[in-house]
C-alpha cells in the first residue's frame, strides 16, 4: 500500500510539473527576409515571417529563439511589403 501511494504522489508531482512547463512560446529560427529587403523575419516549420519588431539583441542570423508572435496580413503594395508579417509579443 505504500509503494501504491508513492506511485501516485510521483505520478502527481510529475503531471503539475508538466504544465508549469509548457509556455506560449514557439521555437523559431532568426533569419534575413530576402537578399533584396532589408529587414529581419522568423522561420517557422520552412515558413519564412517578416517581422518589424524584432529586438535588436536577436538580430542574428541562424539564431534559434523561444518566441510569443501573432500572424497578420499586411495589405501594402510593394516590393518588400504585404503578406503575412508576424508580430512578435516576447522572445527568449
């Protein structure tokens, strides 16, 4: 019966460690958009995001960060603009 209990007090302990754990942040690649533009983005799963509001701390190439970011359209007109832009709300 004690060994029982000791099984469930870990299985417990365990389970509540688990979800302190899992955070709202993505693990992104930190990238140059294009050749052309000037400007720094995200790529995600082989998708790469313009951002306006990366930090300048994590401006490097090929950095991988732990980023909070929304998706949005952006409707302007013109060689480097519009598309899906990502906002970034926190990185790590």
């Amino acid at each position: 019966m004690k060994i029982l209990f000791i099984i469930l007090a870990c299985l417990v302990i365990n389970a509540t460690a688990c979800r302190k754990c899992k955070g709202d942040c993505t693990s992104v690649t930190i990238t140059k958009v294009s050749p052309g533009c000037q400007g720094w983005g995200i790529l995600v799963k082989g998708t790469i995001y313009p951002s306006k509001n990366i930090p300048a701390a994590f401006q490097h190439t090929n950095m991988i960060v732990c980023a909070s970011y929304d998706l949005y359209e952006d409707m302007a007109v013109c060689i480097c603009c519009g598309g899906t832009w990502a906002n970034i709300k926190s990185m790590k």
